[in-house]
C-alpha cells in the first residue's frame, strides 16, 4: 500500500533504521525482488510487509531526467544475482540478466531519455548491449561491463524498430545464472515463452561464458538451444545444472561433459559439440516445474510448479520438497495458498522466500507478489506476504548485507505499487 504521510515515513524509517544500524558489521538478509524491470530490496524481520527499499530503478522518459541525479543502478534487469567466485577476479562484484538497452531505446513502449547519451563516462550511459547479462560492483553501480552473445546489426536498429531475429541465436530472454567452481558462467534464455511455437530460434536456451585470461566473459557455447520457457539453472554439489522445462512440463539435469572454452563449441551456430549428458529429473508433483533451489544442509530441492495444479485466472501452482533422486518427500506450500510461483531462494534462517505472477484466465500476468514460508520446527508455517501489486515478479535473491557495501537506509523507500499499474487483483 502506498505510503501517505510524514508520520508514515517516519514509522518505516525507524523500522529500516532497526535492521540496518543494528551494527556494520552484523549481516542480516536482504531479499532482492526483480518485477517490472525494477528490483526491490526487502529489509527482511521474520514479519509480513517489511521495510523496503528501491535497489534499482531505471529512469522514466522526461528528458530532464538526464539533468539531476541518475538513478541508483538504472538498468533493466531480470532474474536473480549471482556472486562472482573468488577465482576469477571481479572482487566480489555480480550479475543479473539485463535487457536495458532492447527495453529503454528499441521498445518504443518503454523509453528512457538517457538512451540519447553516447558519452561513455557519463553517469547517465546506457550503453548498446544486447540482452544479456550485466555486471555490478558490491555498491550497486554498474560496472559498464555486459555479457552477451552475437547479435549482428543490432546498434544500427532507430528506437522503437523492434529488436532483429538473433544470428546466429541470441539470448532472446536472459534470466537466471549459476556459477561452476572453475568460474565459468550458466546462464538461461527464456525464449518466447511459448510453448507451441515452432520456430527453432525462439526457443530457449542453455549456455555458458568462460572467463577467458582477461575474465571478460567474453566467450561462450550453447549446451542445449531447444528448449521450450527455460527456467533459471541450479547447480549441485557434484556440478550438475538442473533447469526447468516449463512449457514441456520437464526438469533436466545436465551432467559433464561440460565445455571449457570457445574450442569446444567451433561451429557457426556456438553449440558445443560434445553435449553433456541430459536425463529427465522427474518430479511427479509439479506438473510445471518453474524454478528449483537446495534445501539448505541436505542434498534435497524444493521446486514450485507455476501452472498447475490450478486454473489459470484463480492461483494455483505448487512448492514441494524432493530428494536427490526426485522423490517427492512433502509438500511445501498448498495450490490453495498460491498465486502462480516462480523464482525462489532460501534464507540464512531456512526461510523460503518465492515470487508469484498471479497469473490471468488467458495466462497473463496480473498483480504479482513476493511472499515468504518460515519454518518452525521444521514446520512450514502458512506463507506470508512480503510485497504486494508487482508486474511480473520472476527473480529471488537472498543475499547477506555483507556481501554489499550499500547503505539501504539512504535509498528511496519502494511503496507498494498502485494494482492499476498491474491490472488489478493483487
């Protein structure tokens, strides 16, 4: 609900100041919450409705934006944040899927003022990057770094022209990114999200960047490029990647071989051309698996089913626990309790925390959420609402506060968005 009101602001700055200045050096749980190209932080304490705050937020299309101060981050982004490991430099920077300069300067729906900026070292540049997936330091700036693949022709495309057929296929829809031990980046391409399209190159992929001597990540090969609404990869502790098929109604897990540079992968088309082993990790009840993440001290996974059980227009969906071989060992959160999940993570307490779509009768989405499971005596308590009237909220990411050198409390308060702006029914 919206904040109206200095007593508000009051109330809620005396609630940020009771998480974050409970000392430096004390870490406490941040959720990061992308929906509608922005990205929320919740000041997650163990309540319904907590302080949060505007991590990223792009820039609106008045000119004169470009004249005050830029935005925090300012990027369109997607999905979770990944960490870079400790090997491979980048200083404890991440990532998060990106489509900023596809979003703000060629969709004519969406732009920025800033997409007029060329100078480099301006602290409103976009830059011209295809989707794909951008760096940021511990403080939250971007790093104007962004790993993507081929994509000829595109900066020549006028705003508005739409974005061109990828050749050879490019990351169509970037979301989700795990990292290997070795530093090697998997990341998902959505597609589509269209099931019953045809057309092999809108389909969703699989692949992976490789550092490289400079670790740019500037390399990459597709492990799988037919894959049909591919959801954000998880990976094991053997190193296996498992991804969801949503639009088929499959889980996979990937094990090696795994490509370990651009050599693996010579063809024009970048897929590497010894596969790694693909088998099904069959999960009986979760008819449409979305998003799979470890339960923390085991080798088990909860997995949500985004669709069904349930009918569109009405919520539904699942969260269950399996174990390492996919048996089904109890169910996590009720169809009848659900909106339609999809990115979850895990708290530093056990605390599920997933996003929901809310998904309309023709399986648009509507007035999503960001909700939270807490578990007493390895009980799962009934969910709780975090944020409410999101547009598409996919990607969670639970990350220590120390991990970032961000002072949250001098970051603008998120209210929770009028439901107009999300179609109602949140």
């Amino acid at each position: 609900m919206p904040i109206a009101g200095g007593r508000s602001s009051l109330v809620l700055a005396v609630a940020l100041a009771a998480v974050v200045m409970a000392g430096p050096s004390r870490a406490f749980d941040v959720v990061m919450s992308t929906q509608g190209e922005f990205m929320d932080a919740y000041l997650v304490d163990g309540q319904p409705f907590p302080p949060k705050v505007a991590f990223d937020t792009p820039d609106p299309a008045d000119p004169s934006s470009i004249t005050g101060t830029a935005p925090f981050a300012g990027r369109h982004l997607n999905g979770k944040m990944c960490f870079f490991p400790r090997n491979v430099g980048h200083n404890g920077n991440y990532v998060v899927a990106d489509d900023t300069y596809r979003e703000a300067c060629l969709d004519n729906a969406t732009p920025q003022a800033r997409c007029s900026v060329t100078r480099r070292g301006s602290k409103f540049y976009i830059g011209k990057d295809p989707d794909g997936w951008a760096v940021f330091s511990k403080k939250g700036k971007w790093r104007r770094q962004h790993f993507h693949t081929a994509w000829p022709g595109f900066a020549e495309l006028p705003q508005g022209q739409g974005a061109p057929e990828p050749s050879p296929q490019g990351t169509i829809d970037p979301q989700g990114c795990v990292f290997d031990g070795a530093g090697n980046m998997y990341g998902n391409d959505v597609g589509v999200g269209d099931p019953t399209d045809t057309n092999s190159s809108h389909h969703g992929s699989l692949l992976v960047f490789f550092p490289g001597p400079q670790h740019r990540y500037d390399t990459y090969c597709f492990l799988d490029k037919d894959l049909k609404q591919a959801g954000m990869p998880a990976m094991d502790g053997a190193g296996n990647i498992y991804i969801a098929e949503t639009g088929l109604g499959r889980m996979w897990k990937y094990s090696p071989p795994f490509p370990t540079g651009p050599a693996d992968c010579p063809g024009p088309s970048f897929l590497v051309s010894t596969p790694p082993t693909k088998t099904q990790f069959v999960v009986s009840n979760s008819p449409t698996p979305a998003a799979i993440v470890r339960v923390p001290g085991t080798d088990h996974w909860y997995i949500d089913s985004v669709l069904l059980p349930g009918v569109p227009g009405q919520g539904g969906g699942s969260i269950d626990e399996y174990d390492a071989n996919g048996v089904f060992v109890r169910n996590i959160v009720p169809t009848t309790m659900l909106k339609n999940p999809l990115g979850m993570d895990v708290g530093s307490d056990g605390t599920l925390y997933f996003a929901e779509l809310n998904l309309n009768m023709d399986t648009s989405t509507g007035c999503g959420r960001a909700s939270q499971v807490r578990f007493v005596n390895g009980t799962p308590q009934a969910p709780e609402v975090l944020g409410q009237n999101l547009s598409f909220p996919d990607g969670i990411t639970v990350v220590d506060s120390t991990k970032l050198r961000v002072n949250f409390l001098r970051l603008p308060v998120a209210v929770e968005p009028n439901p107009s702006t999300c179609g109602g029914g949140g």
